[in-house]
C-alpha cells in the first residue's frame, strides 16, 4: 500500500545550511540508523506534521465546512511555509511541543500568502495532540511499509535456504548443548515462520491506523461549532466523524472513524507499534543463531562479506558478525520501547494526561526506527547467508553418530512446509 501523503512530494521550504538531500545521517550512538532516518527522522517528523495540518484544510473542504478553492489555496501556503526546524526545536520548551509553534508559522505564511481571516482555517477544531499523534501514526505508516517490503526479501531467501537445505543434516541445540540431528531447512524453516507472521502483521492494510480528532478536550467541540457551516452530507455521521472520515483518507490512515478519540486511551498507538517490534524479533531470533553458529569452533553459517564489515580496531584476524548483532540490538531496543510505550499508557490520566502522552514520542519513533533497521539489515543477511554443510556434518561427528543413525525425524517436511506457507502469505498480502 502506497500512503497518500508519500506520494507527492511537498514543495517545503525548510531554512537550513543545506537542502535536505545533502542532509546525513549522524547519530553516532545508532549504528545503522541511516536505514531508517528517511522514514523516522527530524526531516520525515517535520514533514508528517506540516502533512497533517495540510490536509486537514483539505478535509474541511470535503466536510463542506470550507470552500474548495479557498482550501486549495491555504493548503498550499501551508506547503509553502518557510521552517525554521531549529527554531521550532527550541521554541518548543515554552508550549511543551513542536505544534504550537508549527502552527504559528503555518498561519503565517497562510496570513501572507492568502489573508489573515484565512489563517484561521489552519488547525481549527484540532489540537496539538490531534496532529501530534496523527503525524506520528504516518510515520508509523510508513515504516509498517517499509518493514513489510525488507521482510518480503527476508522471507524470499529464507524459503530458498528452507527448500535448497531441507536434507542438509545438522546438530540440533538445546539448552546450549548438542542434542538430536535435524536439518539446516528446518531452522530456516522456522526463521521464516516467525518473519511470515511478521510479514502479514506489517501489511499496512491489515493495520488499523487511526487519526486522533478529538479536539481540546475529546469532545469535537470545536469542530461541532461548525455545523451551521457544513453542507449537507451523504455520509450519515456527525461532522467531527465526517472531518476525521476525509483527513485519515487524505493522509493514507485506515482507522475506524468512530475511533478518534484516543488521547489518554493508547490502545491504537501501542496496536499500531508492536508489528514494528515483533518483525525486529523475528529477525533478531535468526541473527542470534547466526552468532552462534558463526563462531569459529562451529562455524556453520558466516554472514555476507562487505567492505568495511565486521573488523575489529584491536584484532586484525576478527570477523565480527556485525549483521546480527546489530539485528539484535534492534530486536531488544524494539521490544522495551513497547514496554515503555504500555508504561505511558499505565499513566494517561483524565481527558489529556499531563505527563503519559510526551513519554511516547521517543518509544515510538524507537520502534519504528529500530523496526526499520532491523528488517533492512536482516534482509541483507538472509541474502548472502553463507551455509557450510561440511561444517554441519563434522559437528554431527563430534558425537559419534554413524550416517545410519542420522534420524531427522520429520525436518525435511517440516523445511518444505514452511516454503510453501511463505508462498501462501505471500499471495494474501
């Protein structure tokens, strides 16, 4: 699914020392981070916002509480406004969030471009948390995306390793020690389970991704105020429900329209997240056994070589299996930000909570970022995973198993079974 506000690029006229294609990524502390910062950076924050605040003059034009061209017009100043991102970071310490000030520079340019009267358009009947929360649920939207198209390569090369090996016979683990032998197909196998169900959970249309429209206080007040404006509606809802109908269709959100109100009710950001995280552990389920199994006295699998990867500043002979761990970095980081995220939610208070809701920014831009990361990074691993049947059979050896008495049980179906499901949900996505 391609998200509407994706699919054109806004003519933004952010004041920085460089455009924002010569922009880098420089987050020292995120290793791969320049996977993902396009989807969940300052940049794509900045832009889902100006999005937000954008259609929701259009959607006020398709409620009939706002003359078309009038919207066309104030929409494009909107799209048009000069950003002063640094400025807007700053001054967001005096409201406790970027949307005040956004606003304010946004009516601005709405003032100059068009008329101060209709300046008054932008962000009516909203509240920050209403575009705060629906600018983040995009860029959640689109991470889902683009977890849902890294897993679809993850998943392609799991089955060719489940289908090419499902004979190869290994040494089962358990506990950490030798136990029967399997087949190599069946862990791939059972890798490729756990990204196929991630792979379904990312499908952005299986997702629900609400808009938030409740307004100050969760009541539509403000956008009930302009009922005597609206024209009449084939839509048989009221016209808060109709605005939030049009801005979650203009933005590419599929929510139920019923379901905007969820300021201090987190459900839909935590059911929105957590796909992001259980496809960065999917992922990371197979980059700890690829540690494990990379390690010279086993030597199994070794990941793909790459110019640059897996050195060590101390040990010139070190490979390091830099793929996995970092897969796996992501996988936790993932994880506890979700935790964080139901922490937050334990402590919404009221109509608006003054403490819960600004705890969520950084644990769901985490997971998104971490999702990302993750599933880009595994898709390269599974790619050009390296397999070593000899390897396989000479710590098959080490237990003084005859080829006789090499029972695999079922593994070999077990690898083709799990290709074929791969093939199922591949042609339901």
């Amino acid at each position: 699914m391609t998200f509407a506000f994706r699919e054109r690029e806004r003519p933004y006229s952010f004041r920085t020392p460089e455009s924002t294609a010569d922009m880098t990524f420089s987050d020292l502390l995120i290793p791969g981070g320049q996977r993902a910062d396009s989807v969940v950076g300052d940049d794509a924050l900045l832009r889902a916002l100006v999005s937000a605040e954008a259609e929701w003059v259009r959607a006020q034009a398709d409620a009939g509480v706002l003359d078309p061209p009038l919207a066309a017009r104030i929409a494009s100043a909107i799209e048009q406004a000069e950003i002063d991102p640094e400025a807007l970071a700053s001054g967001a310490e005096g409201g406790g969030n970027p949307v005040i000030g956004l606003v304010a520079m946004l009516r601005r340019s709405v003032a100059q471009r068009v008329s101060e009267e209709a300046s008054m358009a932008v962000h009516r009947a909203l509240t920050s948390q209403d575009v705060m929360d629906t600018a983040l649920m995009s860029v959640v939207a689109s991470a889902l995306a683009g977890c849902h198209e890294a897993l679809g390569r993850t998943g392609d090369s799991l089955a060719r390793l489940s289908a090419e090996h499902a004979d190869t016979v290994m040494v089962a683990r358990t506990l950490g020690q030798h136990a029967l032998p399997m087949t190599f197909g069946a862990r791939a196998g059972r890798w490729l389970d756990g990204v196929a169900a991630a792979y379904r959970e990312t499908d952005p249309d299986h997702t629900w991704l609400p808009v938030s429209g409740g307004g100050a206080a969760g009541t539509h007040r403000a956008a009930l105020a302009l009922e005597s404006m609206a024209e009449d509606s084939a839509l048989d809802m009221s016209l808060g429900d109709r605005l939030g109908h049009f801005w979650a269709r203009r933005l590419g959100l599929n929510g139920p329209v019923a379901d905007q109100v969820w300021h201090t009710r987190r459900r839909p950001m935590i059911d929105a997240v957590e796909p992001l995280a259980r496809a960065a552990v999917a992922c990371a389920k197979m980059a700890g056994d690829v540690v494990i199994s990379s390690r010279n006295e086993i030597s199994e699998l070794a990941e793909p070589a790459a110019e640059g990867r897996g050195g060590s500043s101390a040990m010139a002979h070190k490979k390091n299996p830099t793929l996995s761990i970092l897969i796996r970095r992501s996988g936790v980081t993932a994880s506890r930000a979700v935790g964080a995220l139901m922490e937050s939610e334990a402590l919404a208070v009221e109509e608006r909570s003054e403490l819960a809701w600004h705890l969520e920014w950084e644990p769901i831009r985490t997971v998104a970022r971490h999702g990302l990361i993750a599933t880009s990074l595994a898709a390269e691993l599974a790619e050009g995973l390296i397999v070593d049947p000899g390897a396989m059979t000479r710590n098959l050896n080490l237990d003084g198993n005859s080829p006789a008495s090499r029972d695999t049980g079922n593994s070999a179906d077990q690898a083709r079974a799990a290709a074929r499901r791969w093939d199922t949900a591949k042609e339901q996505s």
